[in-house]
C-alpha cells in the first residue's frame, strides 16, 4: 500500500513574494513553496512570456502561483510590488530576494557603475522594502531570506561586482536579522557556489572538477537552495536569525 505524504513543509495557506522567480533559482523556490501548498507571487522585471510559462509549470501543485511584473531597481516599481503583494495576498508570511546582477569582469578596470548597480539590485528591496515588510509581517511568524553565494566570501574570478554585493547583502541580512528578531520575523540567506540550472551554463570540464571536489559528489542544483530556502520556512527554523545557510554538499568545507 502506498501512502500520501503531502510535500514537507507543510506551508498551507501561507504567503510568498520571491524576486526574479521566473527561471534559474528563484522558479525552484517558488515551485518548492507551492508544492508546500503556499500562495506564491513569482517576480520578474522584463520577459513576460517566460513568467506565464513560469506560472504555467505550476499549475496542479498544491499551492497557487502567479507572477507580477516590477524591475526592484525602480523605487516606484518597488513600491508597487509591495503595494500588489498587500493587494493579493492581505500581508506576507515569506518573502525571498532572490534577484541578483553580474556582469563579469575582473577587478582592475571594473566599471564603478556595474558595482552600484550590483549593490542596488542586492541592497535595494531588503533596505527600501524593509519597513514595508515590517507591515506586511505584522503578526505573522515571517521570514525573509536572500539568495547568496560563495563569492561574498572568497575571491571568485571575475565575480568582483557581485562578490561585493553579496558580502554587503550578507551583512544587511544580519542588521535586518537584529531588527526583525522581536517582531517574531527572521531574517537570513541560503548560499551556495556555482550551481547547475541544467541550461549548459557549467561547462564539463568545469563541472568535473566540481563534482570531483565536492564531498556529496555532484553538483548544486536550485533545488537544494529551494529545500534550504522551504527549511528556513518552517515553525522549527524560527530561532535561526542572521545567519548564512551554506547549500553545497560540503565544497566549502575542503581547502583547494
Ligand atoms: N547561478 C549560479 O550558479 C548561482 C550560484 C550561487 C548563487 N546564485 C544566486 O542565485 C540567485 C539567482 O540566480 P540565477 O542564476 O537563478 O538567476 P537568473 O537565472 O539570471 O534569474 C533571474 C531572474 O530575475 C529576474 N530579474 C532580473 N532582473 C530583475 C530586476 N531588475 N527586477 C526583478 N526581477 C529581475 C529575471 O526575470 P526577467 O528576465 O523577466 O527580468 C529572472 O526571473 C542570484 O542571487 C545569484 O547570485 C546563483
């Protein structure tokens, strides 16, 4: 006899707003809160097709999906994201800041533009959204998490933009962390380093030499950042404030 268990955690009836949720990452955490039965808005800034196949792929899961278009970099457009967040949803339980932007290039010779554009794509929505977070929380036991990634800590080649933005994004989370801690919201990030979204950007070789450093033996994919993002989510992670959950299968851990 086979019996049912519904998708762990359960998160029914909760609410979920995840920025740049249309591919990559931020579509397997909102595909992992919605088949833990919660009301998730997917965000995206340019490619509408894409966030109706998004919210298409969703479909029959036991939560519900749908997409809002806003680009987190235009205050306005920020704001308006919050505004439709209240509007369909009456307040949030989870809210997850996923978008990042990169341009690669090595440090020497970086455009001081591509940084702040960086840092305000990482910064931006945590920092301009945080009071309005606040509300939108209010009584509810909430969570904020924000997608990192190993080069806020380590010298990635040609990452420098990101890198920065990263480190910088992961100390808000722990300024946020201390804010939010009696307001009964917790705040933290789930990182990971190169991750394989099954587009062909890991190249073989590359990829090989990953898997043959990475004490679980295979790559990282979305969804071990989704099960990261869905545990922190839970009743039982409520305690853990500020802190960077570390998605890789152990890379970290070894030297070289
Ligand atoms: N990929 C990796 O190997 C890796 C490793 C570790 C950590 N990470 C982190 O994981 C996160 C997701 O990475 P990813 O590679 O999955 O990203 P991605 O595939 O490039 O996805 C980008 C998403 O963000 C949206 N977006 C882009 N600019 C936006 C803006 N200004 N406002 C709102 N939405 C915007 C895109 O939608 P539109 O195109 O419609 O705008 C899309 O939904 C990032 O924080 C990244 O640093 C990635």
């Amino acid at each position: 006899m086979t019996t049912h268990h519904p998708t762990a955690p359960d998160l029914t009836g909760r609410t979920a707003l995840v920025t740049g949720a249309t591919r990559g990452i931020g579509l397997a955490v909102a595909r992992k809160l919605t088949a833990c039965g919660a009301t998730v808005l997917l965000n995206y800034a340019h490619d509408e097709a894409r966030a109706a196949e998004a919210v298409r792929s969703l479909a029959g899961l036991p939560g519900t999906a749908a997409a809002v278009r806003a680009d987190i970099t235009d205050p306005a457009a920020l704001d308006g994201l919050f505004d439709e967040a209240e509007r369909r949803l009456g307040g949030l339980d989870i809210f997850v800041h996923n978008t990042s932007y990169f341009r690669p290039s090595a440090t020497l010779g970086t455009a001081p533009d591509t940084v702040d554009r960086s840092l305000a794509v990482a910064l931006r929505p945590l920092l301009a959204g945080a009071p309005r977070l606040a509300e939108l929380m209010a009584g509810r036991p909430g969570r904020i998490v924000a997608i990192s990634s190993a080069g806020a800590r380590r010298v990635v080649p040609r990452y420098v933009s990101a890198g920065i933005a990263k480190a910088a994004l992961e100390s808000l989370v722990r300024y946020l962390a201390v804010e939010f801690a009696g307001r009964g919201v917790a705040v933290n990030a789930v990182s990971a380093a190169k991750v394989d979204k099954g587009d062909g950007s890991v190249p073989a070789e590359v990829a090989k030499a990953i898997v043959g450093r990475t004490p679980g033996g295979r790559l990282t994919t979305p969804e071990d950042l989704a099960d990261a993002v869905a545990l922190l989510c839970t009743d039982e992670a409520a305690w853990l404030q500020g802190q960077v959950l570390v998605t890789d299968g152990g890379l970290g851990l070894v030297a070289g």
